[in-house]
C-alpha cells in the first residue's frame, strides 16, 4: 500500500500556469484565491513567465526559479505543455503534481496518447500525479484548498470523487448540512494515482471515519475489489457510481475518459464488498450522516412517531418502500401509551399520530415507552411542518425540536428525525438551526421521511451483512 | 352531478364549538382566527353556550340565536353532540356542515355506528356534510380559510385531500413554491360528499386548471373511476393515495376509517382513468408545477444541459432513471456547437457539459440549437448550485438563471430548470429569488434532476397516454 500521507501536508505549493489576469476565476486564478482565503500557512508561489507578482504574491517564472522545491505543484498550464512540466518536477524533486489541465483521454484519441505518454513520464522521472483534469487536495487540517466557501474546519468524513464539480458541490451542500471533511480528493482521469489507492490511504487514515466516492470508471483492476472490502470493513463506505445507464456512460467517457462496468457487475461488486450504494449527491449526503450518527439498529423495524394523520400514513409507506419493516405494536404498548396521553381511537399502533409532540413531558414519554418496548429496532420521529404564521404560539415548534434533541441522547432504540420545511426564510430559519443543533449532538436528521428511511435502509443493511459476516468468521 | 359551488361562497359562517380560552389554537379557536386574518367579508358567528364576546366578535350560545341563517356551519364540539347539531341545522335551513369533529369510524366500531347514524340524520334533514375529521374549505376568492399561513392569493390548482395536515403543508409548501388555489377541500372520513362528488364538481369548475387529490379511501364506488377519467380527460389530475403499503393501510383505517384498495387495482385504475400518480407530497408539488406550466412534449427524448462534468453524469443517469431518453445529439449537431462556443473534446453528444453557461449569449444560442434540432422533445437545465462565495463575480450565476428564463420564453422546445442549492441562507435567497421568477413567467423548476425527471416522465406518459386515446376515438 502506497503512503500518501506526503499528499495532505504540503509545507509549499506551486501554481503553474496562474493568470496575471483574475477576472477569470477558474483554474490557477481559483486554486490561488482558495489557498488565500483560506489561510493556508505554508508558502505558495505563483509561476508565470510573464509575471512578477500576482494577487500580492511573489510570481516566478518556472518551477526551477523558486527558492525551494514545492511539496505540492498545481498545474494549469495547457494539455501539451505538461510532459514537459512533470520532467522539470522530476529534475526539481517535486514529488507529486495535482493537473487541473484538461484535454487528456476524456478529449478523444489525441488526448489518450498524451495522457499515456504523461503517465510514462511521470513513472520515468518519479513523480506521483493526481488527475488530470481534477482539482486535487481539500484538506482543511493543513489549510490546503481548491475553492473558496470550502469549510475551513476539519471532519471526519473523507471523499474520493472523480467529478471535481461534484466533490464541490458535496463540500458545500455537506458544508452547509454541518458535515466536516477530513480530506476531500478529486482524482479526475487517474492515470497515475486512482481510486484504488485513495481507498486503501483512507482505509487507514485516522482522521476519516466514513468514506464516501463518486467514482465513474475502475482504474485499480483486480486491487479494487479487495481494497473496497478492506476499507467497508473497517468503516462505512458509500458509494457513487456515474455511468450505469447508457448516456451516463457515454457522459462518464467524454468526462474522465472512463470506461463503463455493467450494472449487474458493480452491483454484485459493491454486495461482495460490504460497501453502500447510493444514486444521486442528495442520497450520499443522506448516509454520510446517518453513517456519521446512526447508532447501528439490530434489526429493520421501525418504530414511527409523526404529527398528523395523513402525514403518519405517508412516513409509514414511506418506510415500507425503501424495505423497512412497520409493525402494528402490541395491545400492551398501545395501552400504556393510552394509559398516560392517548384518548381510544387514537391512531398509536404504528405510526403514531402523536398530538402530543408539542407536550415535552408526553412526547418524550411517548418515545421512552416505544425504545423500551423491544419492538421496533430504530425510531423515526417526524415534526412538524417547519413554517411561520400558522400557529399563535411559535414557541411550540421549538418545543418538539427541543426535545427530540433531549431525548435522543438517551433512548435505548436508535432514533432518526424528519424535518419538513418550507421555501420560506423563516421555515429555512427555523429548519437551519435546528439541523445545526442536531449536527453538534450528532442526530441523523433529513428533509423528507423518503430521505431518511433510504439512509437508513442502507445502513441498517450494511450493518446486517457486517453481523452476518463475523459469524461466518 | 352535485352542484357544490354554494359551498365556496358563503356569506356567513357559524363556528359551533368555539373555545372562550384561546391557548388552544387547534379546533374552533383555530378556525376563527383563520378567518379573521384571512379578512373573510362574509359575517362570522363564533357560538359558544357560555360566551358572549370571542375574539372580538358578537358570541351566540346556539344556532337558533344566530341572527340569519348561516351559509356554512363548521363543528368543533364532541363526536356525541354531533347528531344533535345535525338536526338543529336542518330545522335553521343550513345547507352545509363541515365537521372538524373527530371520534368516528377512524376511532372503532362505537365511532362508526355513530358516523352512519350521523349520515342518515343528514340525508333526512336535508344537510350535506364535509368531514368528519376534516378541516373543511379554503377558497381564496371568497375569503375561506381555515389555517392562517394560506396565501389569499387564488390560483388555478385545486386540491381534494382527506387529511387536514396534508391539505396544509401542500398549500404551505406549494404557496413557497408560487402555487395558487382555487380551492382546497380537507374531506376526513367522508360520510357524505366524497372524493367522487369533489372531484365532478372540480372537473366542471372554470377556476381549476389542475386538479391533485390525496385519498385514503374511495367511497364513491363505481362512480369513482368514470368520474375521475372524465376529471382526467379534461384537465391533469395527479393523485396521491394513502395506505398502499400495510402499515399505511393499518395508518389510513385509523386515520380517516378507510378501507384500502389492493395497489395492483389501484395502478390499473388510475391507468384506465389517464390520471396520473405521486407518491408523496413532494412529488405531488413537483407534478402540479410540471402541469402548471411545462408545455406537452411530444415524445420522451430528453436535451441535457448543464455545468460540470459530473453533474451531467449524473442529470443523464437522473433522467434514463425516470424512464426518459437522452439519445446521443448527431455529428451534425455537435459540429454547429463546436463552430460557435465548444473546445473539439468538449462533452456535447447529451448531456452537455456547457461551461459557456454563464455567457448570456451563448448559452442561449446553445439552447436555441438544441430547441431547433429536432432530436429531442424536451431540455432540461441544470443551473450551477446557488451558494454564496464560491466565485468572484455572484453575477454569473444570476445571468445563468436571468438567459433560462429570457430562453425559455422562445425556445421552440419545452424546457425546464434544475437549481440546486444548499441550506445556507443566501443560497436559499438565490434559489427563492429565481423559483418566484420562474412561477411569475411559467417555468417549470426543481430542487433536483431526480424531482424533475420523475415529474417530466410522468407529464409525458399523461400527454401520450391523451395522444392514443385521442387517436382511437
């Protein structure tokens, strides 16, 4: 297994190819204004020839002009110049080179020649590449960042991701979701370093305690199953797969140069190798936080607490869809639930139409009584519709939120919440807060009950084939 | 056919059951506040036995005080009581009750020998009933609310819903969506007008240009699938039904009383009848926008354009997921692409991967290109995700969505938008700002490909589905 450590902790990085020109924010005028904003510490050097300074830094004319030999060179330099780029890396010692440039295998024929001509090169003279046509390093522990608004603190969650549109858009979406990343590496076409050996790196990294991909084409060969099943057993792994429809492979083929596996292929891949599948980005950050805070459930019934008749209808099928179980409760249960709150007819045999959710002292008995009960292995609750103007006391809304809060710390069943809200500002006010609330306590929390019972489906499948697997041990 | 249009336009309403203590905001508090914030013109009569003034308003202790005889009369006192105010209404000359009151066939077999003796007390005085366990009616044109938060807006989406909390969060949801109502009809158990009735007066109603219903229960019988195909054929209608699954049917038997129907002969009746199906709110909403606004495709072949490798990837597999084609464009057409804007290696065959988005020229000659080809019948947009900070110039984004909706006024092809955003609050604004543009000229957007894949199919099949039967007569 390669050591990448080196990669994350660059005490130097150069830019090749940064414009004198900013008013384009893309490649090298990007990566320099991402690496300002966000405070990286180590010394950066902007390389152009035609330049002396740019955005306040001192700018060198070539990688053999600077005063020491970067850890870490970016390069944004046109497709035909970097063979010659990665043979002055090599004779100045870099050690690996993150390629922003683009027109590589995912261009056509030409492009395929010279992205293999780069990789000889790059064997030849000892140099390690990252892409290309990627943006490389995310690594807000060392300061090392590809995009302005990427959270500046560090997390537990590592991505691999060969879209480096779709790594940015996990960071902020995730960012903004409170998920915080220990590193996030977008790897592009891969022609040397791939997916494979980002997995295994991470596999034992210490910082990342789930790991999530979007990858679209396999370029570890026979390494890469192994390296899946090594890292899903030691951590929960998600993973995204682009090109399992015909025009996504032939999006997947003019994006990365990749080439497609059959579904039926990867499928039975990612069951041998115990990792999680996901379809879309709204999905993957779904199970990275239910991987994150879901307490692992021993089985897949669910117990459904909700407010609003119709509302409990739709989370229960909702559940039953995704291949959760909702069994009726017992007469006994649904005694002592009305024993304590409920009137006769209520509708509390599962879901639970629970008037109560705005009463802190029967709500949380509610949920203590269902946790106890041994017959349900993870609870939904479901609040109320977050939005303004439609209840005198406001005060209400905050009270359910509060509470599912108190007593999630406490309850023997694994609880999950869903948040409904509205496009108003102050229904995403109101949902905003407490999503931040329930990240810093660590409770899954998602916007539709479809969202939540998929994650946790999931997972809770996961969980059972890693059960399964240690008996047969 | 019942005429049912005197139930929207009262000029009087009483309240029967309206609380002196208004901690309460749920029941008869709720229903009179409603009203009072909705500036309802018509007289309000709240009755209370022990009261004399409620809310500011002339309090009544019975019906036989009232001044007039009410228009419309809402029940908010014990299932018990009802029978009683059934009879009292008949001898004062009410013509309709809606019963908030709960407590019958979804509350057991007591509940349920009451319910049929309510319904016989009904016929035989000569009342129609709206509920029980319902909320009744919201119709802005008249001022008729029964939830404060309702837009006084009115609009061209009706919606039938037996559940008062669904009804609610689609009116509140849909009114952050920039959906208006005609009207909203929260039904409950339906003892006596019922889905059927609704669903015949709503098909002949000029104010209702698309109909959505939520039913858990079809109490119409056998006139309930021609009533709904002469709904269907006549205007989009989009149906959501509860207990599909078994705990949803265990949900809907203690929710409104209801019987399930078996999902196969649901499908098959819902086909028969050309209406088309959601699963949750979410997709409701998503497919009353579809309706609303996307103009019929001809076919299911679908012009992907968007911003970022990955993210097209993913809008393609999004689309061929949901049963759309994304068939690769011709040489042809790639080539009057590359002559304008596009690199030789540019990802253009569908999806397109259009970094030119945020060029208004063009971007719109792009699309104008793809509209003119003749090798799709629909575009779909993906718009960069909103989220602050992440470029130099915030402009960009804005032109992007300000060239969609200038397009998409002229594009010969139906087109839609896709605007991901995150949960920070200026990429909420950015994404508020553009949903309320697109509802003021009649674009249709969506949160995610996923959301608008699955509303465009199902759009297209209801078109198609029109086209054969059309072609058959």
């Amino acid at each position: 297994m390669l050591d990448l450590e080196f990669l994350f902790h660059p005490q130097s990085i150069a830019i090749v190819g940064t414009p004198r020109d900013l008013s384009n924010i893309a490649g090298g005028a990007g990566f320099l204004a991402a690496l300002i904003a966000f405070g990286y510490e180590g010394r950066i050097y902007p390389i152009n020839p035609n330049a002396t300074e740019i955005m306040g830094l001192k700018s060198y004319p070539d990688l053999m002009s600077l005063p020491e030999t970067p850890d870490y060179v970016i390069a944004c330099i046109p497709a035909t110049l970097t063979p010659g780029l990665i043979r002055e890396c090599g004779a100045r010692g870099v050690k690996a080179v993150g390629l922003y440039t683009a027109g590589f295998s995912e261009a056509g024929e030409e492009g395929e020649k010279l992205e293999q001509a780069l990789a000889g090169i790059a064997r030849e003279v000892g140099v390690r590449l990252i892409g290309p046509n990627c943006m490389g390093i995310y690594c807000p522990a060392t300061g090392v960042s590809y995009q302005r608004g990427q959270s500046k603190e560090p997390g537990p969650v590592a991505l691999l991701c060969q879209s480096g549109g779709n790594s940015n858009i996990l960071a902020l979406m995730g960012r903004d979701r409170g998920i915080r990343f220990s590193k996030i590496i977008s790897y592009g076409n891969a022609v040397d370093l791939n997916e494979t050996d980002f997995i295994e790196y991470l596999t034992g990294d210490a910082d990342t305690a789930v790991i999530g991909a979007y990858i679209e084409g396999v370029k570890g060969g026979p390494r890469f199953l192994p390296a899946l099943a090594t890292a899903a057993d030691s951590k929960p792994v998600i993973v995204l797969k682009g090109g399992l429809t015909d025009a996504g492979t032939r999006a997947i083929a003019s994006h990365t140069g990749s080439l497609a596996t059959p579904r039926e292929k990867w499928d039975s891949l990612c069951r041998q190798a115990g990792a999680m599948q996901v379809y879309n980005l709204d999905e993957m950050l779904d199970l990275i936080v239910t991987a994150l805070y879901m307490r692992p459930a021993e089985g897949r019934r669910v117990g459904i607490v909700g407010w609003g008749g119709g509302a409990s209808v739709l989370n229960a099928e909702a559940c039953e869809s995704a291949g959760l179980k909702v069994p009726a409760f017992s007469p006994g249960l649904r005694q002592q639930m009305v024993d304590f709150a409920y009137g006769p007819g209520a509708s509390i045999s599962n879901p639970v139409d629970s008037p109560v959710v705005t009463d802190t002292s029967l709500f949380s008995r509610t949920l203590g009584l269902i946790a106890d009960s041994g017959e349900v292995d993870i609870i939904l609750v479901q609040l109320p519709l977050a939005t303004p103007h439609t209840v005198g006391d406001a005060g209400l809304w905050d009270r359910a939120r509060e509470t599912v809060l108190d007593v999630s710390k406490s309850l023997s069943t694994p609880l999950v919440a869903v948040q409904p809200s509205t496009a108003h500002p102050e229904s995403s006010d109101v949902y905003n807060r407490f999503q931040h609330k329930c990240a810093d306590i660590g409770l899954p929390v998602y916007a539709t009950a479809r969202d939540a019972a998929l994650a946790v489906s999931r997972f809770t499948e996961y969980h059972a084939l890693r059960r399964s697997r240690k008996t047969l041990r």
